[in-house]
C-alpha cells in the first residue's frame, strides 16, 4: 500500500487517525485499561492528525476514549494496519477522545448519523446503550469455530453477553494490591508477609509497611483507602464472601449483605488504626505513586503509574482470596452501515496475535490464557496479576442498565459511613434508593 500522506492540525479535545497502512513506532510500556478519568486527562490539548486512505472504498470508524497516549496508539495502529493489509479496500478511521467528553459526544453520535463503526464502553455506561439497542449482535457474526470460545477465560466471556449473546467483548483489568518493594525491605517484611489469604492477614500487612519515625508518627502510611469508591469496597467485599456481588439477577442492590457490611466495616477500621491514609479526590495519582503510602488498591495500570515514580520499587502482594474484574468494552454499533466488515475488523482486534501487540507495546492484559504466559515474560512481577484472573468477579449479572445512576447511592453510601454512619445503616439506605431507580 503507499505509504500515508499526513497532514497536522492542531486542536484542543479530541485526536484523530485514519489510516490502512503506513508507518509504526514502539513507545514505552503504560495501561489504559478501563475507564480512569483524571485532572491531567480532562484538561490536556491535543493534535489531531488525518491520514489519507489509499484504495480504501470502506472506511470503518472507531472511537476510543482515552488520551490516546503513543503505546496505545501504536498499538492500536499496529494490529489495524495488518488487518487493512489483507483486506484491500478497507481503512479505518480511529479517533481518541478523553473521558470526560466522551459520552456526551458518543451519545449524540448514536443518536444521529454520525457515530463510529466500532467503539469503546465502560463498564458502568454498556448496559443502558445495550438497552437502547445500539449495540450489533455480534453472536450473529463470530464463527462456531473461533478460538476465543475456549481461550478467553470464562469469567471475561460472561460479562460480554446478554441474553446469551455477545454484544461486546472486554478489554480486562482486575483490582490488586501494589506495594513499595524498598519499603518492604526496610521494615523487614517478608515474601511470606506479602501472602495474603485472610483479611486478618492484610490488616497485619498494613501495619507492617507502616513506616514511623523514633517517636512514633507517620511517616509513610501502610495503606491508602478510598473513601467513596465502589471498586475498593467490592475489593474487600471478595475477601469476605466466595462469590462477592452488588446487584442480583433482576439487577436490584445485594450490597446489604452481612458480607458488604462486614468488607466496609474492615475499609473503615483500616483506617481507624493509624496506619493508613484517605486518598484525596483531587489528586490525580494514587498514595503509593505519590509516596503518602506504600501500598494501594490499583488497576493492572497503577503498576506502570507508580513504577515510574518508584522505578524498580512496585511489587503486586499474592493475594488468594477474590476481588473485582473490570475493565471496558469494545463494541459495534448497531447502525454500521458495513457489519460484515466491522464485526470481521473487531473480531481481528481480539485475534491471539492482536492482542499479543497490545500486551508488548501498552502493557495491557489480554484475557486470553494462551497468552498468559507471554504477558508474565514481559514483567514477572505480573504473575501475581494474572493469577488473581482466575478469582475476579464483576459486580453482578452484565450490563445493568441504570448502574450509573444507582452507583452513585453506593458511593454516598460509603463516603457516609466515613462520616460516622454505622455501615449497616449506610448500605441498607444506599440499596433503598438504587432499587427505587430500577422501581420508576
């Protein structure tokens, strides 16, 4: 194909590439791999760059949110390249906007003419866009012979049906402990320290990496809790309960379990004892990439963020009990004008190989077991990552189409609960004003 002519433009909010063909870079290892807004993100300007398409009669249009940062980029540009290269004709057009533009802009492209082929999802936003039937049955399209039926693991194929068709396929992370490795070694905690298979065990993890000065005050606290999220509270509800969720089958509240209460009861006494921190919602970063603590809950991408401010110091605890898988979707909207060949052009971005291009250019995990190993080479300090897959459980049955709204009376109701409401109370009012969405 000839090589792409480019030409740039400089705007603020949203970066643009089309293109079948031409020119790919490396760029460092970094995660995006779910839905992560921050300050830096939401205020960043950005370029846009149009390529022109050779001998593309079909141009498939894909909206990815995000910065679109280079590994991710090239990533992406990466694995689409090689699928217009064996189907001539095709071009894409891939445009990256930051999350917080994101839905406003999708939701009117969806709305009109105007919205992308393929397009990526959060977790919480999939259900009610499924509801709304803009998502392509992709059930209709993925052979009887693929090889994801088998690869990918079962829990990740779950959340991307409804109705036992698939409408999406997932981009995974899951919730882990990181640690500051140097800090460990100072305070002398051991391999078997960094084992946890209790909540007992983790609260002594906590105090152990807990550095003090002579008199006693804090200097580095062992833990950084978030006191409104949902995905830290369902992080400790898996090390109470052996299949932790939020919301039963007809999506109405679980998280008045005796379970939720006692994980959110643990969140707020980890914090009673001194040892940890509150993280601050203005700040961009997390504690332990700050240094205001030596460990966090993060996404698989806290690793790369806090290794770069602790480079060769970021370790992930080997955890056996459960935790949260999350992450975002990929889909294909409904209203393409070309569902052959977008279905075709997406089913190649979750490809065996495809996915190996996005594990070594932008560090993301894959989902597929056969690639486990891979992902592992490229950091061993990824095992413990990948071995927490297998014990990672999302929120409830999929696609729940108000999560949005009714997350955030579980968010009040945590936040409430470190304002001196007992948890029980907290939870049972947050689960009377979700189901009461589900009720209008």
């Amino acid at each position: 194909m000839k090589r792409m002519k480019v030409a740039a433009i400089c705007l603020a909010v949203m970066m643009t590439f089309t293109g079948c063909g031409g020119n790919n870079s490396s760029g460092n290892v970094s995660s995006t791999s779910e839905h992560e807004t921050n300050a830096k993100e939401s205020s960043q300007q950005e370029s846009v760059q149009k390529n022109s398409t050779a001998k593309a009669d079909t141009v498939i249009n894909i909206w990815i949110a995000g910065s679109g940062e280079k590994s991710m980029d090239d990533a992406y540009k990466t694995v689409l390249n090689s699928y217009c290269e064996n189907h001539e004709g095709v071009g894409y057009e891939i445009t990256y906007i930051p999350w917080s533009d994101y839905f406003t802009k999708l939701n009117t492209g969806l709305a009109g003419a105007s919205g992308p082929d393929i397009f990526m999802l959060g977790y919480g936003q999939i259900g009610s866009v499924q509801r709304a039937g803009n998502l392509l049955n992709l059930s209709e399209y993925i052979p009887e012979d693929w090889d994801g039926y088998e690869d990918f693991y079962e829990n990740i194929l779950d959340i991307c049906k409804m109705d036992d068709s698939y409408y999406a396929l997932f981009k995974p992370s899951n919730r882990n402990f990181f640690y500051r490795k140097d800090i460990a070694e100072q305070n002398g905690v051991t391999e078997e320290d960094l084992h946890i298979t209790s909540p007992q065990d983790f609260l002594s993890l906590v105090e152990k990496m807990t550095v003090k000065d002579d008199k006693g005050n804090v200097q580095v606290y062992g833990m950084e809790v978030d006191p409104d999220s949902e995905q830290e509270l369902f992080t400790y509800l898996g090390m109470f309960s052996e299949h932790p969720l939020f919301w039963e089958d007809d999506y109405t509240a679980a998280f008045a379990s005796e379970e939720c209460i006692n994980a959110l009861t643990f969140m707020n006494d980890i914090y009673k004892t001194g040892n940890a921190s509150l993280k601050d919602a203005n700040e961009g970063s997390s504690g332990l990439a700050s240094g205001v603590a030596a460990m966090c809950i993060g996404a698989n991408s806290e690793y790369v963020t806090a290794d770069n401010a602790f480079p060769g110091n970021i370790g992930v605890v080997k955890d056996d009990m459960n935790t949260l898988l999350i992450g975002d979707y990929l889909a294909v909207n409904a209203a393409t004008k070309n569902p052959e060949v977008a279905a075709d052009m997406f089913l190649h971005m979750f490809s065996e190989e495809s996915l190996q291009v996005f594990a070594e250019t932008a560090g993301q995990y894959s989902g597929r077991k056969s690639l486990d190993g891979a992902f592992t080479a490229i950091n061993p300090d990824y095992e413990n990552i990948v071995a927490m897959y297998a014990n990672s459980f999302s929120y409830g049955k999929p696609m729940h189409p108000n999560f949005s709204e009714c997350a955030a009376f579980l968010r009040t109701a945590i936040e409430s609960s470190f304002s001196g409401i007992a948890p029980k109370d907290a939870l049972e009012e947050g689960k009377t004003n979700w189901d009461s969405v589900l009720n209008k």
